[in-house]
C-alpha cells in the first residue's frame, strides 16, 4: 500500500480489521465527506500546496496553486486581491 493511501486508510478504518466495509471504503474515496476524515484531508491539502515541503503555506505556494503566470502581462486583479486576503487572514 502506498504511504499516502495507507495514511488515509487507517482512520477510514472505523472497526480497525484492515478491511473495507462500504461505509470505510466510502470514507476512504472521497474523505471530505466525513467528518472522521477531515484531519486526513487537511494534511493532504497542505501537502499537495506546500511545495518546499516544510508542511507551511507561504503566500507565493498559495496564489501559485490558484494561478500560473504562463503569459507576459500584468496579474489579474482577484490575484492581488487574493494575495491582500493571505497577508491578512
């Protein structure tokens, strides 16, 4: 099993038997709809956005995840807006 399915597999294990019912198999694809399963989603969430891999989100990971800067040109605006609500909150 890989680690990352493993990680997600053991919460989603309600009876711990290492076996899937359908409720655990439920749980385990997609995890956001149970509420046992938020911490799991939280982790791979910051993963999947912390590109250094220091588990933080900087801004620049942040407004990276939203928007890719592929063309010359100024940002859109909702980016700046976007950035202005990160330094905030």
């Amino acid at each position: 099993m890989l680690p990352c399915d493993e990680r997600r597999f053991k919460p989603a294990d309600l009876d711990g038997d290492q076996t899937a019912t359908r409720e655990e198999f439920t749980a385990f694809l997609p995890p956001e709809e149970f509420g046992h399963m938020k911490e799991i989603v939280v982790w791979e969430t910051l993963e999947d956005i912390s590109k250094n891999g220091d588990g933080l989100v900087c801004q620049a990971e942040y407004t990276a995840d939203m928007f890719s800067h592929e063309e010359d040109g100024p940002e859109p605006d909702w980016v700046l807006s976007e950035r202005e609500q990160f330094n905030e909150f």
